[in-house]
C-alpha cells in the first residue's frame, strides 16, 4: 500500500507545484497540469497494489483512463485557449470553464476512493479547483494586460 505521502507526490519533482499556491504563471498552471497526469498514475498504481479483484482492478484503469483524458483535454483547451492567433484558436473561454468542471467532476471519482482518508480526499478535491482559480486569475490578468479598443474603429 502507498504512503499519503508518496499519492501526493511528496519528495518528487511535482511536489513544490502541487503543495504551494494555486499557479499564477501560464507555464506554472501547465506545469501543475501536467502534474495532474502523475497523481492520476499514482492513485492507480496504489489500487493495483490493494486490487485482487480483476473485475475492480479494470473498473480502476478505465476511471484513472477517463480523468487522464479530461487531463489531457483540460489542458489541451487552456492552450488552446490562450494562442496568440485569435483567428486560429479553436476554444472560448466556456469551453475551458467545461473543460474545468469535467475536470472536478473525474477528480470526485479519485477523492471518493478515499473518503474514509479526508485530508486525501479534499487534497484530490482541492487540485481541480487550484487549475480554475489560477486559469481566471491569469485570464484577468492578460484581460487587464490589453489595449483598450478604439469604439469609433473597433480596434
């Protein structure tokens, strides 16, 4: 069985981003995201050491599976999101607050597997709403970064 410690990725890499302040960089917020796809790993990795079952240990790799995509599509609309190329980018801003809640909707079903643990079960809750409040406030940010348009050219 694995440590709290080591399914919060305590005494990695990860673990300055994952345990600090929520981001407020862009490549910060990227970087905890990717940190994301390490938490889901390991929350699998501890159920395949407990899981005898064959039949919860498959229910387990498709969960961790669909939280790695919504990972993955999280952070996919987030960069999206912030192309420089206006007339390229493929994602508004609903669609990265979707991408967001998806997100703290699959992290339910890794905080769920340790209720009976809450100071885990808050953090796995916690870290879906550290990636919102950090992509509103760098999104304020660059909102209040522009020059104001011109309303007599729209430009």
């Amino acid at each position: 069985m694995k440590t709290m410690r080591q399914l919060m990725l305590m005494d990695t890499p990860y673990e300055e981003v994952l345990h600090s302040e929520y981001p407020k960089t862009e490549e910060d917020l990227i970087m905890f995201l990717d940190g994301l796809d390490y938490v889901v790993e390991e929350w699998l990795d501890s159920l395949s050491l407990e899981t005898s079952n064959s039949m919860e240990h498959e229910s387990s790799n498709e969960t961790a599976s669909n939280v790695l995509m919504t990972v993955m599509w999280c952070r996919y609309a987030i960069n999206q999101f912030w192309t420089e190329d206006e007339e390229n980018r493929t994602v508004g801003y609903i669609e990265v607050m979707k991408a967001i809640r998806e997100l703290k909707q699959s992290f339910m079903k890794l905080a769920k597997r340790y209720s009976r643990e809450p100071y885990l079960a808050n953090w796995y809750l916690d870290l879906p709403l550290r990636v919102q409040a950090s992509f509103k406030n760098i999104h304020m940010k660059r909102i209040s970064q522009r020059k104001p348009m011109d309303w007599r050219t729209n430009k």
